[in-house]
C-alpha cells in the first residue's frame, strides 16, 4: 500500500530527502570508480598517484638491487685485501664444490630467460618471482665464484670467462637500472603536456608578442637537443645525463628575459624590467619539466636498447668459456 506523503511530518520529509541524496552520493562514488577501473584495464590513461606508486616501485627495487651489490663487492674487495696464499690451499674438494655450485648457479640464470619467452613456462610462477631470484643468483653465483678462484688467474680459459662473468654481472646492474628508467607510462605527461602548451602560448607567448621569437627559438633549441635519436651509447648516455642540467640553464636564460618599460625611472632613462611574473614562470618550469621527463625517458629508452644488442653476446660468451673451463678442468 503507498504511503500517504502528506501524512509524514517536516521531519520525516527531509530524513527521506536526506536518505536518497545519500543514496545519490554513493552511486556516483561507484560509477567514477567503475571509470577508473574500466580506464585501467582499457589500458588509458591511468590516474596520477597510480603512475607515481608504479614508478616509485621501481626506482626503490632498482635502488635495493645496486645497493645490494653494492655491499657484496665491498665485501669481496676486503675479503681480496685480507687474503692469504694459505687459505683454501689444502681444501680442494671445498674449492671444486664451490665452483660446481656457483657453475649450476649462473645455468639456472638461463631458466629466467626461457620462462619469459617460452609459451609452454607461463604457467612455471610469477614472473616477478623469478625475476627476483634472477636478481638474487645473478649476485650470489659470482660472488661464490670468486672465492672459488681464491682471487687469482691460472688459467686463459678460467681468465676469459671470469672477465665474461664480471662484464655480465656488471651490465645486469646497469641494465636493471636503465630498466627502472624507462618502464613507466608517459601518457599522463603527453596529456599534461598539450594542456602546458595551450597554456604556454596563452599566457607567456602571445602576451609578450615582441619577444615570443626569442622564447620559441630557446624552447625549439632545447627540444632538438633533447628528442635527437642517439648516434651511439655514449651521444645516448650524455643526454640522459644532462638534460635536466640543459632545461635548467633554458629555464634561467628565458626568466633573464626583459623587455623595455614604456615609462622612465627618475633619472630619466628608460629601465627594462623582468619578462615573466610568478604566473608565467610557474608555467614555464611545469613546461620544461614535462618536456625534461619525456626526453629523459627517450635517451634512457635508447640506451636500453642499446644495452640488451651489448648484454647478450657477453651471456653465451660466458656460457661458452664456462663450459671450456670445465671440460679443462676435468681432462686435465
């Protein structure tokens, strides 16, 4: 049976107004999140704090992997420091089973590789799991290796697979790094950037008409050093390395800017006076730290292209001088 509204009270009124705009409030709440939810696995644009999160992960796993292996080589270089001749010499089977160890130890690395790229072994686990026990084997198996060499070199073949092994294990850490670098999403700065650049020329270009040809030929300047595709690993390394420097050094040459007063001070010669304000200088930085963040990604995106064509010959030169090593050893 419907109720009769004119027999409710003012009270009872406004608690049923009050409940459906409650009821309002919490499905809006669900749709904008079935709205993100749908631009996250639409794979659009994702939400700010969600990039940021990402991006933090792995600059810290990035940061956690070189100061672990910073800590191993400091350790094995004191180790070297306060080595004896005498130690090991009479432990032979200890030596030989810490070479087969550590040998077993960088074979297992190769079982990373297949599962990335096998169909048949995405089902063996997370992939970050073994990522992870890549990065633990790829600092542990060397370091045993070392202390199975007792710090010296008695052989051509043991010499060129331990220079193989340490360019690997040092081009890891590099490579590791250089992935943290570039493993983010850029589609929240090209949004935020067209929205700087409409900005850019509403606000600091048209209003400053007589010295926009100056504002532009700094900017298009910064952009062509920044966004020209690397030569070779070291043009690609040298961008990476100073292009926040270089947006810094066109950020205080446009604030320099000035532009002549209309008007005399008190002596009675024309003064010049400061091209932007707070506003426009506000801008201009947002500007070319979007600008700076994309062309950082690009030089670092080319070095670790270059990385993986450098990284891999050294993988199966290791492999190779690793299994001559230990047929040398057997046979003879």
């Amino acid at each position: 049976m419907a109720t009769d509204q004119s027999s409710k009270s003012p009270i009872e009124n406004i608690a049923d107004a009050e409940s459906i705009e409650a009821d309002r409030a919490r499905r809006e709440d669900v749709r904008q999140k079935v709205k993100v939810a749908r631009e996250i696995l639409s794979d659009k644009t994702l939400p700010e704090s969600i990039l940021e999160t990402h991006n933090e992960r792995f600059g810290r796993e990035a940061h956690f992997v070189i100061t672990i292996f910073s800590l191993v080589v400091g350790a094995l270089l004191l180790t070297w420091y306060l080595w004896e001749d005498s130690y090991l010499q009479n432990e032979e089977d200890l030596v030989y089973n810490l070479g087969l160890i550590g040998g077993i130890m960088m074979l297992l690395q190769f079982i990373y590789s297949a599962r990335k790229r096998s169909a048949k072994m995405r089902r063996w686990g997370n992939l970050k799991l073994w990522f992870g026990l890549h990065t633990v084997i790829g600092i542990s198996a060397p370091a045993i290796i070392v202390i199975h060499s007792r710090f010296e070199l008695a052989s051509i073949n043991g010499t060129v697979a331990f220079i193989a092994m340490l360019v690997v294990v040092f081009s890891g850490i590099i490579g590791r790094y250089l992935y943290s670098q570039v493993n983010f999403d850029l589609s929240n700065s090209r949004i935020k950037l067209t929205r700087l650049h409409k900005d850019m020329h509403a606000n600091v270009i048209r209003p400053n008409a007589g010295l926009a040809s100056d504002i532009e030929k700094h900017l298009k300047g910064f952009m062509i050093a920044a966004f020209a595709t690397p030569g070779n690993i070291i043009q690609a390394a040298m961008v990476a390395a100073s292009v926040d420097l270089r947006a810094k050094y066109i950020y205080f040459q446009l604030c320099q800017l000035k532009v002549p007063q209309a008007t005399t001070g008190q002596s009675g010669v024309s003064q010049n006076v400061n091209l932007f304000g707070h506003e426009e200088k506000k801008i201009l930085k947002e500007y070319l730290g979007v600008l700076s963040k994309m062309a950082h990604y690009n030089a670092y995106k080319q070095l670790f292209a270059l990385w993986r064509i450098g990284h891999v010959p050294f993988i199966y030169l290791l492999l190779a001088t690793g299994l001559a090593h230990v047929l040398a050893v057997h046979m003879y």
